[in-house]
C-alpha cells in the first residue's frame, strides 16, 4: 500500500490519465446498456412490423410529420404514460418505440413494460440507424393528423 501512495505521488498525470480513462469507459459502458433495452435491429423491426407490430414515433409532431416509419403513431415521449390506457389492447402485442437515437426509446421501452406491456421493443439507434441501412421513411400529407 505504501508504494502504491508513493507511485501516486510521484506520477500523478499518469494515475489522472489512469483515472480518467477508467470513467470513460464506465460512461460508455452504461450508455450502451441503456440504450440496450429490448433493442432490435432495423432488420428485426421489419420483420416484427410485418407481422402485425405496433410502431411508436416518441419524437415531436414536427419532426413525425417530416418524416416517420411507414404506420408509426406519433406519441411524444413525455405523453407516452398518459396514452398507456389507449395502447392496452397492444399489451400482449408487439410494440417497437423509436426517437432519433435509441436513448429516449429505451428509456420509453421500459416505462412501457413497468406498466405491464410484455413485448415492448426499442429501435436500436433509433431513427438515424434505420436511414443509416436506408430504410424508407413516410411524410404526413399536409392538413392530415398523425393520429391512426
């Protein structure tokens, strides 16, 4: 233990590098496993929509309306608990959440399955890795609602 002091004392940039590296691969680590809950490729996400998967759009009107997956219904994040009631007859169904990154959505995805939604799903990197494998998106005709 002594030497270890010592050896602190005498490199501290080293131990600070040392330190500092060790944080961020902790941060990258946890960010990842946030944004790993229940997440599904594009791939996979085609594949559970054509099977009948309800797709949510978490992100705001503005941004649904520029441009979304094909059937999604748009249900901003912050009123995604208030609309469970309107969603329960998917509760046995599956749900695929995405935003544009995957962070919002995993977090969504799990708020969604506290309230008894068994198959909830997060687009893994959201919206920008579903453009990034060229997936199509769909744009709201001017003067119509989002709602389905």
């Amino acid at each position: 233990m002594q030497r270890l002091l010592e050896y602190i004392g005498n490199h501290p940039y080293l131990v600070a590098a040392a330190v500092l590296a060790a944080i961020v691969v902790l941060v990258y680590e946890f960010r990842e496993r946030v944004q790993a809950f229940a997440a599904v490729s594009a791939m996979q996400a085609v594949r559970l929509i054509n099977q009948g998967a309800l797709v949510i759009d978490l992100r705001s009107k503005a941004l649904y309306d520029a441009g979304h997956i094909l059937d999604a219904r748009n249900v901003p994040a912050a009123e995604l608990a208030s609309q469970a009631e309107a969603l329960k007859k998917w509760r046995d169904k599956n749900i695929i959440i995405y935003c544009d990154s995957g962070t919002s959505g995993a977090s969504a995805a799990r708020s969604l399955a506290k309230l008894g939604f068994n198959k909830v799903f997060n687009l893994q990197g959201g919206l920008s890795a579903w453009l990034k494998d060229n997936m199509p998106l769909t744009k709201t005709p001017a003067g119509k609602g989002s709602s389905k």
